[in-house]
C-alpha cells in the first residue's frame, strides 16, 4: 500500500547541536517538525518550545523529510529498521561527517523502500553540542554539501532541485556536489585535521599556564579542542585511510620545521614559512 506524505512535514532523528537546529529552523518557518532522541528528556524539552511531537511510527509515514542527524552507524541502522514506514517518494538525509560508508548502505535501503536517499553534510556547528546550544539559524549563510544518489540524470536533476526546496527554511548559503569519496577526501583535511591538531596542541603541560600569555593564536587553535570524544572517535575511524594520511603528511612537515630549528639553519627556516604563506594566500586566491 502506498504511502503518502503530509507537505512541509519533517521527522528529525537526534536532536543534538545539527538535529537541534535543523528543528528550531523548520519550527521558526512554521513547517510541522517531529522528533526522536536516544534521550527522551530531551525530546521531552523540545516539545516545549520547538516541535510538534515526538517522531513515531505512526508520524514517520507522514514525513515528506526526514533528517538523520545521529552518529553514522545509529544513522544506518535506524534507517534499516524504519525503512518499511518511509512515504512513498519522502527524501531521506542524513547530516553526518562521512559520506562513502553511509551513503552506501543506505542508497541501497531507499532503493530497496521506494524513497530517495541522498548525502548531506551542512559545514556548520560550534564546538558546543547538544541540543541546548542548537539554534535556528545555525546554517544560515553555511555551506551544505551533498552527495547526490546514483539515479537517472534527470531524476537526479529532479531530486536536488526539491531538496533544496524543502532546505530553505535552513538558510544554506551554497551547495556543493561530490562524491562520497572526495567528500570524505576533502574533510579528512578541512574539519577532522583540524580537531585532531587542536586537540593534540592543548596536550602541552605549557596550556595549563596559558592566562595571561594568549590571545587569538591560542583562541583560533585551540577552538575544536573541545569535542565529542565518541563521535568524533567514530567519523575518524570511519575516515581513517584519509585522515591518516593528511596527519601523515602533517608530520612531515613539522618535522622540517623542527629539523631547521634544531640545526639552526635560519634560510631554511624562512623557506619553509614564505613557502606556507605562499601557499596559504593561493588557497584563498590572493
């Protein structure tokens, strides 16, 4: 039996910092928002001021949207246990870090369900979590990066241009198409490089001293320090070919700065700064 969904209808499952403010975005545009959470006290306090109602089984075949915004296993298995209620022609997202993993198994449950699957990743957050420091315009102005599903080109022409659609109460700035594996390729470098070096940095015995001595250098650095260790551990190792090989080349690199200090070689201290000052200006094109 067909199923049919309700217009402007969005079922999100998790309401951490992403869940969260995909709902208050969708609340704030008035759109019908429906929610679950492994945590019901938390579902329970959305439904206070944000959703309509927890995301059942009854609500799920009722959803034009349904946003995954869990960690990538919880994502795929949620959508294989509820793939069967899914609406007739509902767009499914998820809202995780990795694509190649996710992106696989569950184009193969949509196909399978008659429902359209397709990879996001909004480039937006904070190094808060949580759904008490989610808000409504989260994504405002933010990149989205999307990984469209392997369909016909016009059906796939089709897909996007409605996502983007049923997007809009978020605000995204841009879209970006890729490829599961280059989207895993570029965030490897651009976002889990990032945490994992802040991270280490603050690992100093020096950091514990730091009031007084720092200022924005420190602030800059040391932002995503911060984080979810549970999540993050499960995106990296999801990543792992990638990620290891940008730290790789990392170490690389420090190490050459380190060999020139300790060898006191001042021209190839200052050929290894211009060269990442060169290199930084021509990433940013100027």
């Amino acid at each position: 039996m067909a199923r049919s969904f309700v217009e402007k209808r969005i079922g999100i499952v998790g309401l951490g910092l992403i869940g969260g403010s995909f709902a208050r975005a969708y609340a704030a545009a008035g759109w019908d928002v429906y929610a679950s959470n492994r945590t019901r006290s938390t579902v329970e306090l959305a439904m206070i001021e944000t959703i309509k109602g927890e995301l059942t089984d009854e609500i799920i075949p009722t959803c034009e949207l349904i946003i995954l915004s869990g960690y990538p296993q919880f994502n795929i298995d949620w959508l294989r246990e509820k793939a069967p209620l899914v609406a007739d022609g509902a767009i499914v997202i998820d809202a995780g870090g990795v694509k190649r993993a996710v992106v696989e198994a569950c184009d193969e449950i949509a196909r399978d369900h008659g429902f359209v699957f397709v990879g996001c990743h909004p480039m937006a957050g904070t190094q808060y979590s949580g759904f008490a420091h989610s808000r409504a315009n989260m994504f405002k102005g933010a990149p989205m990066v999307v990984v469209p599903p392997e369909i016909d080109d016009f059906e796939r022409l089709a897909v996007l241009e409605r996502l983007k659609a049923l997007l809009e109460p978020c605000g995204f700035g841009s879209f970006t198409l890729a490829s599961a594996e280059n989207h895993d390729r570029m965030i490897a470098y651009t976002s889990q490089l990032a945490h994992v070096v802040s991270n280490a940095y603050v690992k100093s015995p020096t950091a514990q001293e730091h009031k007084g001595f720092s200022a924005g250098s420190y602030k800059d650095l040391t932002r995503v320090a911060r984080l979810n260790a549970t999540m993050w551990a499960e995106l990296f190792l999801e990543n792992g070919d990638f990620l290891s090989a940008e730290i790789g080349g990392l170490i690389e690199s420090l190490q050459a700065y380190k060999d020139a200090i300790d060898a006191g070689d001042e021209e190839r201290l200052r050929e290894l700064l211009a060269e990442g000052d060169r290199l930084k200006r021509a990433a940013e094109g100027r």
